[in-house]
C-alpha cells in the first residue's frame, strides 16, 4: 500500500504547473495521511471503508468523470480544491473521541462559519440527545441493533462506552459536511491547542476546499449563496467551485464497488449496527461497474443483491445517483453554460443503468420477487373501521379527545408565548379559554356541536401531516419537540394527546367537520380554513381571517348522537336573562380543572344554559384544599391525592378512571405478605385502598390503555412514594384522633375506634392495630414491637372489656391487645379456638389478623368452667385442641387453660395473669388470654411502610398517651407531620360540623 494518498496522473499533470501550490497539496496528503488510515474511525465500528484507500479511489473516479473537453479549463487550483475536498469530505468520520470532547463540551468556544445558519456544538449536542431519548423502535434498532432507550442523563462525553460511541457516531455522521468545512478553516479538533490543518493553503483556497466538501451533504443549490457572497460563482483564482462540487459528489456516489467492503473484516467482527449491515451488503452486492456500454454517456452497475432488503437499498441507491447526476449536469448549466469557455465544464457521464433496470430479466435471476411489500391503510375505509371500535362507540369520548385536543392547544400557547418571549394582550375573546356550544334549533332539526379554544392554533404543515392522520401524533413530533421541550429533552408542556387518533374521534360525532386555524405565529389574515368528511379525498385549505386558535364546528344530524351525549334539549328560563344552570350532564362531564378554563354551554330557543362540572380539582403546583396532599416524583409535574369524593384517575385535568374496578390488583397498595406456620398468605394485615388520584404527566409516562379510558398493569412508578405518603398521613391522623386519653378513660374505647374510620386502610381482623403499655402505644408490627422488648401480650375483646385496674398491673414485659368485634361473635367457643389456637385465629377457616403474622410459643385464656365442660362436647370444637387443652389453674367458677403449642420451652410466669383475671372474671365479659411470644416472634423482615414510617417519623417506639409528654419527646415528629397534621385538624372539624348540622336537622324534623 502507498505511503501517501495517490494523486491521479491527469490530475497530477495539471497541478504540477503551479509548484508551490503542488508542494503545499503534497505536504497536508502527507500530514493527513497517518490520521487516515490509522483512525479506526472509532465512531462508526464496521463501516465501508473511508480510510486514505478511499480517498485515492475518489480521486482516481473524479479524474475520470471529468470529461476530455474540460480538461484544458482545469487549473491547478481546481485540483487542489479537488483533492483537499476529498480528503475532508468524511473526515469527520476519523474524528477521536478527545476530538468530539473538543467540539460539544460546555467550556469549549468554537468560531462559527456566517451564511448557513450554524448552531453552536454544544447546543446542536444537547438538542441531539434530547431528540435521542425519543428515537423509536425503528431509529433504535437501525443505530444500537436494539430497542433499549436513550437516557441523556446517563451520557458521560467523558466516559463513553459502546453504545455511546455508536450514539455519538449518528451525531456526527449529521453533521461531517459543517465540521469538514470547518476543519478546512481551523484544523482537526483534538485534544489540546495544536491542530492538523490544511498546510500552505491559503485562507481562501481553504474556505473553498471546505465548501466543495461540505457540499456533498446538501443541494447544491444551497452553496449559492455563501460562494455569491464572498467570491465570484464561476470562477476565483482559478477555481470553478461549483463544478467541483458536482465531480466530487458523484464522485463520492461511485464509489460502490464491492472491493470497499472488506470480507477479511467480517471474519473477526460483528457489524453491530443495522445501518453497517445493510450498507456492507449493498456494496457485496455490486459485481462489476463498467462503462463499456451502448449508451456513451452511461455508467453500468452489474448488481446481484442477495436480499429483498438488499435490493431496496441498492434500486434506491441507484436511483438516487442518477437524481444527482441529473441535477449536477443542471447546476453546471446555470452556472457556466452560457459563458464560454467554461461551458466546456462537463463530466463524463449523464445517465446510470443496472442489472436491476429490466424486472422481469432480474427476477429470473434470483429467488425472491423484486418488488418491495410493506403494510399500508386503505385511506377512509380505515378510518371508519378505527373510530368507532376504538372508543367502543361510545359518542362522548369524542367530547373528551376535542376538550383534551384544545387544552393541550392552550398550554402549548402560552409555553410558546414564554419561550419566544411574547406578551399576550390582556383581553381575551371569550369567557374562558375552550368554549363548547351545543346548539340546536327549536324545531331540533338543526344541531351543532362547536368547539372553540384560544390556542396554539395549526400550521398548514401539521394540518397536512398530523390532524387527520390516524397514528401520527404533532405532539410526538420532532418540530413539537423543538418548541415545547427543554435541554433535558423533557416535554414543558402537560399534553393528554400520544397516540394520534385524538381529532378522529370527532368523527364517532358526525361524518364531517369545518375548522378554521391560525396559528400563534401568523397574521390574522393567514388562518385556514377547509371541511373535513371521512369520505373526502382531498381537503382544500383556504386563507381566511380568524384569531388565533381552533374553530371546530361538527354538525349532528344523527338524533341518536344529541341523546346520547345527554344533551338536555330544554331550558328553565331564568330571571334577568341569566344563564341556567346545567348539572348532572354525564356526556361532557370530563375536564375538571380550572385552568385552561373550560365553558360548556347548551343554547336553544334564545337561551343559555352552562354545564357545572362535579368536581373541581386543584391544577398543576397549586395550593391544596384540605384533605388533598401532593407527592413528587420526577416523571410528573405534580401527583395529588385524596380519599374524598373526586374521580378514581384524572390525568392533566381530563378524567381517566371514574371509579377503579373493585377487583384489579392494581386498586389496592397491599403493604406485605402474611405467614402460617408452612406458607406464604396471600392477604395481608394491612393494605390501603389506592386513593383518588390527579396526575399531571407532561411526558406522557402514565401508562393508559389506547382508549385512555384505564391504567395499565397493577403498579404505577410513584407508588412507593404514595403509599410513603399515606402512612405519614395515617400516624397524623392517629396522633389527631387520640388526644389525650388513656385506656381506662372515659371515651378511649370510641377514640381508639375512630382510628379504625381512616378511610382506605383497612387492617385484617382488628380495628385497633395497636399494643398498649402503661405508658403509652405502639404499632402492632415488627419494627415497633422489637423497640418494646414485649414478650407476652394479654388480649381483651375490646377496650371496654378491660377493667382500668389491668394496667396498673401490667408487667414491663407484657402488652395490651384490643381483638376487632366484628371479625366473630363472642360466644365461649369461639373465644377458646380464637384464644388457644393460632391457626383458628390466622389460618384458612379464619378471617387472617393482625395476630397471624405473631409466632406464639404459649397460650393462656380464661373461661367459665360451665362453658368450658360445654366446649368439651362431642364436635363443638375440632378434637385435636381439646386434647392438648389443660387447666392451669382455677379460681371460683373460671378455669385458666393453655394449649400446648412448643415442646421444652419454659412455662412462663403465671402470677401475674391469674391477678387480672381474678379482676377480670367480676366483670361481664370475662374473656381474657395471654400469648408468649417466641424470641424471633415476627418471621422474615417483612414490615409495613407505617411502620417503617412509624419508626422514622417518631424516632421511638413507643408514642405516650399524656399530651405534653407527647409533644415533646415526639417535637421533630409534630413538625415533619405538619401539614398533615394540620388538614387533619381541619377534616376532624369538619366531621364535628357535619354532625352537628346532620343532628339539628335531625331535631327540627322531631319537632
């Protein structure tokens, strides 16, 4: 192989005449040359070769394009144009990675070249990542060979691994033609100051080396007026620019032969990416290029691709060359065709042909059909088949997609007002920013549903390529993206629409549409307007004068569409002419937000009725009514909940879920698994309803159905945060509820029982999951209990069950447990299989409870001695508890039993028991049991998020029942739960008004 890029003959004669020109050309091939062919082009792994061997290849197919009659013309300048373009048309390929770091990092200042409108490096890097991380499957596959997403965020420029690099490979690859341009400016970007440059060139021979290159990746045409600008088109210095260009981008185009793909190379690497793959098959596939052939001015590509997809690179390929050819023999005849001599200015060949020109010839040769095939629509048909069972015809929804369609429009508006940094006049047209009017006439043979929004407005090019087109979404686009997203590639925007099937569903209202547009950017007199049926084949779009937003008219003449939508069809007329009221309208009743506004109107006969919403949500940051509480998690602009009355799911304003199923996984956040002695349970002992949710997704990440009518899967991403939420919410309810009370108080038992009213927890088998010491509670969980050092729990039905005395008497090691009423009947019974046996308490024939998850190593309970002589009867209780019964001990008419339950394990102390249940048995209901507690009581470390809530928020264990003790050993907590507990103050005062007002009225209806 040559020692330095080898200069064609022809080429080399002409060049010689200038010789220092020559030896400055013969200088930079050799400084170039290394860098060339020892790269690697570590960018793009596998490509055809664009080493120094392609270069001379390019050269030696340029000499020869250049026809015999414009030989004499070339100078020596024209030469050295030629070559330097050549050797930087894909530089840009060679560049290292200390070069791209050069180019795109933050610090870094690079002169910019006027007249093509250069965005700096580092913008055109980070608006390159931002449209990365929303490459779909296709552009994913094509660069990485997979589907796995782009994350800007995880692209260090400093440390690029693999995937980066074939990730950087694309952006360069966009860009080579400016950065070939600028290297023939300054030099190759690299790792410190000094440069590779262009040696012994002048600043304008260099200026225009780098244009002929960076011509090859645009019109030619688009040269024109930069070389107008700043030298004279046709001929400076000796230099005829625009027909060196055309020699070097075909010259470029020609070279296909197969000998640029290197076989050797296949043997020891895989082509990882799919773009590689296709283009090393397209060059194998190319046997011969020729130009002996009938036609003189022909080139002939001999070609057997091997593949379909093959054969569809290669027809296009072709194709495309003679597009260039075409336009490059245009070009040189606008410029120079009508100046001699330069009209001399030719190449040697006008037209391509190919083995694969003759179809029917070609396909005898190989074993698949040459003629691509891919999926297509069926234009209207498909539409009419796509709307209606989309939305299960449900009509309304076309109500929801217009209201979605047109808040969208108004918050992309006032995110394109801020951007472009534009003052909207503070007078509005309309009395909100979406006005929807259902108009009929009195005789109801006309009716008319118009939509009217004060929003962004369309451009022609989205009313062309997105509004009516079914599956192609504006606000997936890359122009959208370029408007209504950040650095970080993250949308500004909240946006309902994602599936591009939104104004389609106007259809499921009637079969035609009138819409007039402007958009935010225009002048008032470059609206458009045009009609829109589904059997139409082609809108008209016409200029018009209109303010800026969207028009949507829709008329109905379907009746069953006005009942269906619940259009009320009459109004009570009101005094002063004021609008009525309209509630209850179930067909519109789908925005629930108060900003972007949304009017809703009925008009018939002369008067107006306005539809009031069910619900009014807070919006997006703002402030909360009590009862709602927000959590923050970084795919979402804001995430509200609340346990009051409001729907299931709200997304951006726009109801998604009025109620949850009742039976999905998904509507329930169960907090952990309970255990029986030899299997994992599948309910549990906690678990919180999902409570009513208003999302506000700019990303579009909440996962909905294509109807957007349900959540998909049974978690969604934030729930570890809600569920965080919800616990904190619950310890402050708890600390609000409590007061001040102690067991024994007077109305403890009700206090204790209000806690079990937390609406959407629900605890299996209790209503008080809680353990009571002398001193204070804790949570029946392993956290809480592991802090108390309890080994024994005594167990009492209810807390009205437990004699005052109890607690005086309660040793440092035992605690208090409430067992739930309502979970079984008190009967003598059921108190003995409850009391003695854990899998009657926990297992399958029982309701589970919060006692199920406890490991018992003894079990004491206290019973009459008639009831007891009662339960020993034949099939009243399972016989295998009776025969490890056996009484302890006795006093009066009570018996104390226990029930073996572990071999060899010290029985414990039973003083203490038998006092209290001494006390215990003057009292009604005498049930009392003691459990001891094995050393590792609670199985696993499985624990519930109120616990672990429990135990971060308090910092101890145990929460004091006196009120000032309260507040100051748990002062941190008070003040990490203060919002909470604030709008639980707020709710319990309401509760206390709601029954007041409740029982008043109560009294005046007695009277």
């Amino acid at each position: 192989m040559p020692d330095i890029i080898e200069i064609p003959p022809a080429l080399a004669q002409i060049l010689a005449r200038d010789p220092g020109l020559h030896g400055a050309i013969l200088i930079t091939l050799r400084n170039f040359h290394p860098w060339l062919r020892t790269s690697g082009m570590p960018f793009f792994p596998g490509f055809t070769d664009h080493s120094d061997k392609h270069i001379s290849e390019v050269l030696a197919t340029a000499s020869s394009l250049i026809a015999d009659d414009a030989r004499g013309i070339i100078s020596p300048a024209d030469v050295a144009i030629l070559i330097l373009s050549a050797i930087l048309h894909d530089a840009g390929m060679h560049l290292t990675p200390d070069g791209f770091r050069n180019l795109v990092e933050p610090a870094a200042k690079h002169p910019r070249i006027e007249g093509f409108g250069d965005l700096p490096w580092q913008r055109l890097w980070t608006d390159f990542l931002s449209e990365a991380s929303r490459f779909d499957s296709r552009k994913l596959v094509s660069i990485f060979g997979d589907t796995r997403p782009v994350e800007p965020r995880k692209v260090d420029i400093h440390n690029l691994g693999e995937r980066e690099h074939l990730l950087v490979g694309e952006f360069i690859r966009r860009h080579h033609a400016r950065l070939a341009h600028e290297m023939a400016r300054w030099g190759v970007p690299g790792p410190g100051k000094e440069r590779l440059r262009l040696e012994g060139i002048s600043p304008e021979l260099a200026d225009l080396a780098g244009l002929v290159a960076r011509s090859h990746g645009l019109p030619l045409r688009a040269t024109y007026d930069y070389l107008k600008s700043n030298y004279h088109p046709r001929d400076f210095q000796g230099v005829h620019a625009v027909f060196l260009m055309a020699v070097l981008r075909i010259s470029d185009y020609l070279q296909v032969q197969s000998e640029r793909a290197d076989k050797a190379l296949l043997r020891v690497k895989q082509l990882r990416s799919p773009v590689s793959q296709r283009e090393w098959r397209a060059h194998e596939a190319i046997r011969d290029v020729q130009t002996s052939h009938e036609d003189p001015e022909a080139l002939y590509v001999d070609a057997l691709p091997a593949d379909i997809g093959t054969y569809a690179k290669l027809s296009w390929l072709l194709k495309d060359i003679q597009s260039e050819l075409d336009k490059s023999w245009a070009s040189i005849g606008e410029v120079y065709g009508r100046y001699p001599p330069l009209n001399r200015l030719g190449l040697t060949i006008r037209r391509l042909h190919s083995t694969l020109d003759d179809t029917a010839e070609f396909s005898k040769k190989v074993n698949y059909i040459p003629a691509p095939v891919r999926f297509d629509v069926a234009g209207m048909d498909l539409l009419r088949l796509l709307v209606g069972p989309l939305y299960g015809n449900r009509r309304s929804v076309g109500i929801r997609e217009l209201i979605q369609n047109s808040t969208d429009a108004c918050r992309e508006r006032v995110d394109w007002e801020r951007h472009h940094r534009i003052q909207r006049p503070t007078s509005k047209d309309s009395e909100a920013d979406v006005v929807i009017d259902f108009e009929e006439s009195p005789d109801e043979k006309e009716r008319w549903i118009t939509i009217r929004d004060s929003g962004i407005g369309m451009t022609r090019e989205v009313i062309q390529n997105y509004f009516l087109r079914a599956g192609a979404s504006f606000r997936s686009s890359d122009a959208w993206r370029r408007e209504h997203e950040d650095e970080q590639g993250r949308s500004r925007v909240l946006r309902g629409g994602r599936f591009g099937v939104g104004a389609l569903a106007a259809f499921l209202l009637c079969d035609r549409l009138e819409v007039t547009t402007r958009h935010v950017s225009e002048p008032p007199e470059r609206a458009i307007t045009f009609k829109a049926a589904l059997d139409s084949e082609t809108l008209e779009l016409r200029y018009t004068t209109a303010p800026v937003g969207t028009t949507i008219r829709i008329p109905v003449t379907d009746p069953a569409v006005w009942s269906e939508l619940g259009v009320p069809g009459y109004l009570e007329e009101e005094p002063d002419g004021r609008p009525s009221k309209i509630s209850n309208w179930s067909g519109v009743d789908w925005y629930f937000i108060a900003s972007p506004s949304v009017s809703i109107r009925y008009k018939k006969e002369g008067r107006v009725g306005v539809f009031e919403p069910e619900h009014v949500l807070p919006g997006a940051g703002a402030e909360l009514p009590t009862g709602w509480y927000r959590i923050a998690h970084p795919d979402y602009a804001d995430i509200q909940w609340t346990y009051q009355d409001a729907p299931a799911v709200v997304c951006n304003g726009i109801v998604v879920q009025r109620e949850y199923t009742g039976h999905s996984e998904l509507d329930s956040l169960w907090f952990f698994p309970g255990f029986t002695s030899t299997e994992t349970v599948k309910t549990s002992y906690i678990r919180f309803d999902r409570p009513r949710l208003s999302v506000f997704d700019a990303q579009g990440v909440l996962p909905l159905d294509l109807q957007r009518t349900s959540i998909t899967g049974t978690s969604l991403s934030f729930d570890e945060q809600l569920i965080e939420s919800i616990s904190r919410d619950f310890l402050a309810f708890v600390l609000v509820r409590l007061g001040d009370k102690r067991p024994g108080d007077e109305g403890f038992a009700g206090d204790l029982a209000s806690i079990g009213s937390y609406p959407g927890l629900y605890f299996n088998g209790t209503r008080t999951p809680f353990v009571f010491k002398k001193s204070g509670f804790t949570f029946l969980d392993r956290g809480p209990l592991l802090g108390l050092g309890v080994k024994r729990l005594w167990c009492f039905p209810s807390p009205s069950d437990c004699s005052p005395e109890v607690f005086s008497l309660l040793p440092d090691d035992t605690a208090i447990f409430f067992l739930d009423q309502r979970t079984f009947s008190f009967s003598d019974s059921n108190w003995f299989r409850q009391s003695l046996s854990r899998w009657e308490r926990g297992g399958r024939s029982s309701t589970c409870s919060a006692l199920a998850y406890l490991w018992m190593a003894y079990h004491r309970t206290v019973l009459d001695k008639k009831a007891f002589r009662s339960i020993k009867k034949p099939g009243v209780v399972r016989k295998s508890l009776i025969e490890k019964t056996k009484v302890e001990a006795s006093f009066g008419e009570f018996v104390v039993l226990t029930a073996e339950t572990a071999k060899n394990r010290p029985v414990p102390d039973l003083d203490a028991f038998l006092e209290v249940a001494r006390i215990q048995s003057t009292s009604a209901m005498p049930y009392m049991a003691e459990w001891t507690l094995f050393q590792n009581f609670w199985p696993g470390q499985l624990e519930s998020p109120i616990s672990k809530a429990w135990l971060e928020v308090f910092g101890q264990s145990l929460v004091p029942y006196d009120w000032k003790t309260r507040r100051r050993a748990l002062a941190p907590a008070y003040k990490a739960l203060e919002t909470h507990l604030e709008h639980q103050k707020q709710l319990l005062e309401l509760e206390k008004q709601r029954r007041k007002k409740k029982q008043q009225q109560e009294e005046d209806e007695d009277e």
